[in-house]
C-alpha cells in the first residue's frame, strides 16, 4: 500500500513539473497522466524503482495486444506517443532522490518501437481541413433569430478571419479588441488563455469573405452599445439558461449572459451544430488555423510576409507554421495538381506522361541490356 502511495506522489509530483515548468496545457498533462496509468495497470502498479528492461520489452507487447472501442488495435502513432510520454515520465523519475540509482538512462530507451514502427508511426496522414466555400456555406445558413445565432455566426467568423485557437478566443474581453486597427491583443494578464501564456497580437486575415468581418464588427458593436458589456466582459459570452417547468430542466433562452465559458467545450459544440445544420462534414476549430495557411500557401510568399503569418498565429517561427501547417508539407490534392501541370521544355504533362508502345518496349529492352 505504501509503494502504491509512493507512485502516486511521483506522478503527481511529475505533472506539476509539466505544468508549473514546462507550461504544459491541461490537454498535454491528461495526455502524460493517461500514458502513466497505463503503465500502472499493465505493471499491476509495481513500484517505479522496480522498472527495467523486462517491464519496457512487457509493456510494449502488452499495449500491442490491447484493441479500442470498437475493437481495433491502437494505432502505431497512439502507441508511439504512449512510448514517447512514459520515457519523459522515467526520465524525469532517473533524476530524482531514491530513484537516480534504480532507474537507467540506458533502460527508458527500451521503451521504443523499431524504426521500422518508428517511420510509420511519424509519418503524417493527409489533414482534413474545411474548404473557405464549406465555411461561407455554414455561415450563410445560419438563421438570424436571437443573440445566440448571432454569436455564433459571430464566432466562426471570428475563428476563420483570425485562425485564433479555440481556448484564447472563449476567453477573449471585450477589451481585447481594437475595433480602429482590426487587431486583438491576446494578452494572458486580461485572462486570455493563450499556448503557454504568451501574448498575441493579431489582426484580422485578408480572407476573401467580406461577410466575415461585417458579421463579427455588428456583433462587436451590438455587445457594447446594444448589451451594455463592458471591457472586461467575454467577447464570446455563454448562452443564459432558465428553469424550466417545475424546476425539472433547463433551456436555453436565445440570449447570452456576460460569463465566460469555463472550457472550449460547449464552443466546439457549436461548431459541430452549426456544421451539421449546413449538411456540411464537420470539421473541429483548430482545423480552420490550418485552412487559413493553406489559403496563404496559394500565394508566393516573401519570407518577411512569412514572418507575419507566423506571428499572427503566435508560432515563434515560420519552420512551425509553414511546415506543420502548409508550406512544409505541400497538402496532396495540391502536390498532385502541381505535378500533374509540370512543364517540361516547351510540353505541358497533362495528367501522365505520352508513351507510345515502341516507346515503352525500347524501354524494356534498354533496361535489360544494363542489368
């Protein structure tokens, strides 16, 4: 019981680390806290200065056999990540008193798939990202009733024009935007929940949809002189909810109150609502950071405007922004209509290359000759 306590105090201990030094967010600590107790259960909870090459080589086939809801086996990429977690947890556990001697440096990196699983594993899926056209059709169908379709016609408008993540822009006050410059200032000191506390400053995408800012600058504008908020109240307030009959359940009244959301999931939920009343596929919030590069990516940047982007977004540099998000890694519709309109010499390629039968077997008897 003891050495079960003591695992719990290390792990705990661990995630304040995460937290308080790393800056790591909630999502990420879920993530490491999750990989750990999967350790736990695979170990039956054996103390952590037990943990040796047998324990990793067990656990890594342990994890392979174990299938999902539907009954699938997890994917290499969740493994790896389950993998990659667990050698930052013993890594950091290999460093601290009554552990340093117990845990080596050598053994974590048994905690690895092959390369082979590796490279697999790593290797990057093709991205569903909404198209502009989905997203006007998604704002265009919304029916203008109440407050509430009003703010949420607002926010995706807001979310494409300043690809914001969704938990900065829940956070947002009133003071956060200046309506002469068309900039918001994503400062974490006004409570604003940016990527490792960093202030932001962005300004509006010049995406080709007027609509977009139109629809956000009414609502701006409707909050303060209509609603009376003030600057330290939510840009993007919740829905106001009342009693219904007899006390027995809640509905929601069409307008909003001055609160904050407390997470982004009633804001993603909006999304996906508005999404499927479009008949449109629903694509998450931080997709649209992602569609917004990729509208950019159509253009030939200089690298100074490159720079810009990437501050706009809040990325320390353009590898992060260009490569995760478009310029890196050319999107695959885009990388095959590029090839497909190569120009070689004064021919254009249209879709394959030309090849007559005598071409092909020349060819055939060529390649022969030099094998």
């Amino acid at each position: 019981m003891e050495k079960s306590f003591q695992n719990e105090v290390m792990k705990k201990q661990f995630l304040i680390y995460l937290k308080e030094v790393k800056g790591f967010s909630q999502d990420s600590l879920n993530a490491y806290e999750r990989a750990v107790l999967l350790w736990q259960e695979c170990t039956e909870n054996k103390d952590f200065t037990t943990f040796g090459k047998q324990q990793a080589r067990n656990f890594k086939s342990w994890i392979k056999n174990r299938t999902n809801r539907k009954g699938e086996c997890l994917s290499l990429t969740y493994i790896y990540n389950v993998l990659r977690r667990l050698k930052g947890f013993f890594d950091w556990l290999s460093m601290q008193p009554n552990y340093k001697s117990k845990i080596s440096q050598i053994v974590i990196e048994h905690l690895s798939l092959s390369k082979k699983e590796t490279r697999i594993a790593i290797q990057p899926n093709k991205r569903e990202i909404p198209s502009i056209e989905e997203v006007i059709k998604v704002i265009e169908a919304i029916q203008i009733k109440n407050d509430v379709d009003k703010r949420d016609r607002a926010l995706i408008c807001f979310t494409l024009l300043t690809g914001a993540r969704i938990s900065a822009i829940i956070s947002l006050p009133i003071l956060a935007f200046d309506i002469d410059t068309l900039t918001v200032d994503q400062n974490p000191k006004n409570g604003v929940k940016t990527k490792f506390s960093k202030r932001i400053v962005t300004t509006f995408f010049p995406i080709d949809y007027a609509p977009a800012l139109k629809h956000f600058l009414e609502w701006y504008t409707y909050l303060k002189q209509v609603k009376g908020f003030n600057g330290k109240e939510p840009i993007f307030p919740m829905s106001r909810v009342e009693n219904g009959n007899q006390n027995i359940n809640y509905y929601n009244t069409g307008e909003v109150d001055p609160s904050f959301w407390q997470n982004s999931g009633s804001a993603r939920s909006i999304f996906q609502k508005r999404f499927l009343d479009a008949d449109v596929p629903y694509y998450h919030p931080h997709t649209f950071r992602h569609l917004v590069v990729k509208e950019f990516a159509k253009t030939r940047l200089t690298e100074e405007e490159k720079k810009a982007i990437s501050q706009n977004l809040g990325h320390e540099n353009t590898g992060t922004t260009f490569g995760s998000y478009g310029y890196g890694h050319i999107q695959e519709d885009r990388q095959i209509d590029i090839i497909k309109n190569i120009k070689v010499g004064d021919k254009e390629i249209e879709g394959k290359l030309q090849f007559s039968q005598a071409d092909i077997q020349a060819l055939a008897k060529a390649i022969k000759e030099t094998s």
